[in-house]
C-alpha cells in the first residue's frame, strides 16, 4: 500500500491572519473597514499612466535581478536628497516584491539555526515567523506604556547568540517613531555587540507634526549593520503592487541577492520603469505627511463625542484606541462585536503579541476617503 507522507509544518502555531478574518468578516456583514491597513482612494492616476506607457513601449520582459538601474538610480537620489547619504545603486539597492519580501530576505540571509533576534511588541505579524522558520528563536520584548523601546530590558535580553534586532519606525501598529535617544541607544548597543539590525521604514514619509523620520541610513555606524526596507505601495497609495526595495552594504546586499535571485528573480518591470520617471515628481512623497496628518486628525475630530480614548499617534496610517468605557470584552471579542453590531471593522492590538496579550485597545486605519471616515464615525460615536 503506498504511503503518502505527511507536508511539515514550519509554522505550527500560525494560522489566518487577523487581517484576512477581519476584512472577510467586515466584508459578510457590511461593516466599514477601518482593520486593515489599506487606502480606499485612488492612487495618481499619472502614475498609473506611466505603468500604462511602458506596458504599451514593450517593458515587458524580465528586469534585472537587483531591479531596474534607472529606478534604483532614483532611489539612491531620493535617499540622499532625505537623509544625506547617497547608497551605491549598483551594489546596495535592492528591488523586491513588497517591503515584507525584503524583511523576509534580510532575515533569511542574516539567520542561523539558534539564532536569536530581539522583536518589541506589539510587532507586525511577519516578524515573528520569518525567524521561526530560519530555524532562529524571536526574544519578545515589550515596548513601554507609551510604546517607546525599553534599552536596559534590550541590554539585559542581549546574548551571545543574538544576532539581529528588528527596529520599525513609524510602528504598526502602534503610530509611535524612534526619537533621538534611541539612535543613541541604539549606536551604543551596535558599538558593544556585533549586531545586525533590521530596519522597517515603510511607513518613512508617513509622520506627522513636523516630526523627523530618523531613518538609520542618515547614521553611518547604524547603516553600515543594517538592511533598510522600505514600500512604494505604502508611498504611493498602491499596496496591491506589492513592490518595495531594500538598501545595505554591499558586504551584506551580495549574500540577500544571492537568496533573492532563487526566490523571485526579479520583479515587475513596467511598474519599475513608471516608478523611475514617478520619482522625479518629489512633491508626491514630501507631501504625503501632511496629506495624511490631515487624514488622522480629521478622523480624531470625528471622534471627540465617542467613547473610545484615541492614543497619540505620531505616523503610519494607524491610531490605537482603549475602549473600557464601553465594555469588560477582551480586544478580539470586542473587534468582533463592533464590527456585528455597529458595523465597523478594526484590528484587536493583541493580534500584534504572540501571545493574545489583551491590551484593551484597537487599532484604526485612518487611511481611508473622509466619506468612509464620516460614516464610521457616525456609527462609532453612537456605541
């Protein structure tokens, strides 16, 4: 009798994501969804024009494995131009399939079996089983009250087997971003082991109040340790291109594309070739903060007859939310309740804790039309 063997399971313990449940269960009922992370606007549509335009000029076949160079050339002018630096196109640019594929990447080529690698959370949800399934074991850190990175627990956690630490700023879920005495923490930490580190800045030109996005490339000593990834599809309105880049040393970008070339090759050409001539347009991303402030604090005026206490939220296209003065219910029963009963959709933070760790508080996308913020404002104010 054949035997058919069993599929292992590297991840035993995942199962669907949150965001599928809650955009699947706001989509049964109706519900206005503010969970996942997505615009419901459109996009330029002179960007969309220049995708079309390649397509029609026959930019159609594979682009090189590190991306398309014009498009990398940009990236390079755009970082210099933001934070100082000007990155090698050529050796230390990346094009990948989404800022999750680079982290993915990054994590991959850094990581051995036994490994450790230090995650804050609450934590974006791919962190987690990306170093799981490189055979690595996650040290979960919790962030403060205020959602600020605690440096003694990180110096206590610190061992002879850590060998990355995962940073993301501006935080999902959390809205909050690294300020100056953690680059400084974070400097003296590097200077004391020999650390990797993985940067999450997709979210770089969503922060708000005239506040400074401290990416680690404006840092010699922190760039020179760190795969920096990031997101055109958080940048530009676009999430469902899943297409983002990731930047390092030429030391560590040879060993990432070495996994990267075995995995997706290479990515969208017709969308590299519009994203290089978008890129000159640089008011479509010096403005996006501003854009989106307006979003969150439109969205916060909304509110200010509701009974849900919205916390700071400093970038990201998030604001958390504690709910105690409405119900006893965990995060997740209370998600689900809200979204039956007063058809709103929304993201519980203890999704974001590999433990369920109810925090008493939701998360909101404010990344959204005002007529969609109107509406769920309404039935928001109204429980």
């Amino acid at each position: 009798m054949t035997v058919i063997p069993e599929v292992p399971d590297k991840l035993p313990f995942a199962g669907t994501t949150i965001f599928t449940t809650m955009s699947a269960l706001a989509a049964e009922t109706g519900a206005v969804n503010l969970g996942q992370g997505f615009p419901d606007f459109p996009m330029s549509a002179a960007l969309s024009d220049l995708v079309a335009d390649a397509m029609r000029a026959q930019y159609n076949q594979y682009a090189p494995m590190a991306g398309w160079l014009p498009l990398r050339e940009a990236i390079a002018t755009k970082i210099e131009l933001l934070y100082g630096c000007r990155p090698d196109p050529v050796t230390d640019i990346t094009v990948t399939p989404g800022g999750t594929y680079a982290i993915y990447t990054a994590l991959t080529t850094l990581l051995q079996p036994g490994d450790e690698v230090i995650v804050f959370e609450p934590a974006y949800d791919s962190y987690v089983p990306n170093i799981i399934v490189n055979g690595a074991r996650p040290v979960l850190i919790p962030l403060t009250g205020e959602f600020r990175i605690p440096w003694s627990e990180v110096e206590r956690q610190v061992t002879s087997r850590t060998r990355a630490i995962v940073i993301n700023s501006p935080h999902n879920p959390t809205g909050s971003v690294l300020h100056p005495d953690d680059i400084e923490a974070l400097t003296a930490l590097i200077h004391k082991h020999p650390l990797f580190i993985i940067s999450d800045e997709v979210y770089e030109h969503l922060v708000f109040d005239g506040i400074p996005h401290l990416s680690l490339l404006r840092y010699p000593a922190l760039r020179e340790r760190a795969f920096v990834c990031f997101s055109f599809g958080k940048t530009y309105h676009c999430t469902g291109w899943k297409i983002g880049y990731a930047v390092a040393p030429e030391k560590m970008t040879t060993p990432f594309r070495k996994i990267h070339q075995y995995n997706c090759f290479s990515c969208h050409t017709p969308v590299q070739v519009a994203l290089a001539q978008y890129l000159e347009t640089r008011d479509a991303y010096l403005q996006l903060g501003a854009f989106m402030q307006q979003k969150r604090d439109y969205f916060i005026s909304l509110l200010q007859s509701s009974r849900f206490d919205l916390l700071p939220s400093s970038g990201s296209y998030f604001v958390c939310a504690r709910y105690n003065k409405i119900s006893e219910l965990d995060d997740a029963a209370f998600a689900t309740w809200l979204t039956r009963r007063h058809g709103v959709a929304t993201i519980p933070l203890s999704a974001f804790y590999q433990q369920k760790t109810d925090s008493g508080l939701i998360r909101f996308c404010f990344a959204k039309k005002e007529s969609t913020l109107e509406k769920a404002a309404r039935q928001l104010c109204a429980v």
